[in-house]
C-alpha cells in the first residue's frame, strides 16, 4: 500500500490472502525499520541488535546476567551470547563473576557503553516513522502485535518436539 492506503504492484499478487498478506506486510515493516535503524546507527558502529542489548542494560538497571538478559529480550541465551562478547570487545560492556571462582556472570555498562546508549537514545528514527500514527492508532496496533506475538509464542511451544 502506498501512503494513502492504496495498494501498490507489489501488493496486488497476494492482498487476496489477507493471512498472508498481513505476514508480508509485518515482514516489509520490519525490516524497514531494522533498515533506518542501521543507517541511524552506522556512525556508532553498533548493529541495532547491539543497540538493543544496551538498552536492556540501561534499562534493567543494575549487573545482569545471560539469563535474565534472555527473559527481558525473548531471545535465545547463546543469542544473547554473543552480541555480549562482541559488546565486551568494543569495550561498552562489562562482565564480571558474581563470587571470584564462581561460573555465574553478570553484565553492566561501561561508561563508554553508557555513552553510546545516551547517544544512540537521542535518535529518532522510531519516533519519526511511527508518528505517522495517532496516539489510539499507536495503542490498537501495540494491541493488535501482542496479541500475534502471543499466539505465536504457543504456536513454537506446541510445535516442539520432545525427543523420546
């Protein structure tokens, strides 16, 4: 669809379908916005999957572990992994053991990190493209994409095989 909401080429072989369509749609959007996001970010060289560990960070607060940095993104802990270890490199994270022999790690920002974040915060790619919505627009889709994101949580979990 075009700006006013009109179909384009590229949406007339599958709008019949409006499953299908929907997934097209959501797919198209996303990866827009991972587009503007990488070009918003490239002068900080950070991906904005690195961005988004460093939110977490800031955001939880205090030193963090894999684990819970898992559960607050709904990615996988070797996901999670390795941005970590790629974030440690660039020295905007830091890691330390909970006890001094012990194997359990937490993570926290460097002030370089915090630097970036506060930088990277600034920006305004989000903001710009999803104000083309009104505030009760805004609220309906966040309602609308939990409510996809839900049913697609259950959906993976009942199609994990358990081996026997």
């Amino acid at each position: 669809m075009t700006d006013s909401g009109t179909m384009d080429d590229r949406d007339g072989m599958i709008s019949h379908d409006s499953c299908l369509y929907l997934r097209v749609l959501i797919d198209r959007t996303s990866h827009l916005f991972l587009t503007a996001r990488q070009k918003e970010l490239s002068p900080y060289s950070i991906t904005p999957q690195q961005a988004y560990i460093l939110f977490l960070l800031f955001n939880i607060g205090h030193k963090t572990s894999l684990v819970e940095m898992a559960m607050h993104s709904g990615r996988e802990i070797n996901t999670i992994s390795a941005q970590m270890t790629n974030l440690e490199k660039d020295g905007l994270i830091k890691k330390t053991r909970v006890k001094p022999k012990s194997t359990l790690l937490c993570f926290e920002l460097t002030d370089k990190g915090f630097d970036i974040y506060n930088k990277i915060s600034k920006k305004e790619a989000d903001k710009t493209i999803i104000s083309v919505l009104s505030e009760k627009e805004r609220q309906q889709a966040i309602l609308m994409l939990k409510k996809i994101i839900a049913k697609t949580e259950k959906y993976i979990i009942s199609k994990i095989e358990i081996p026997e």
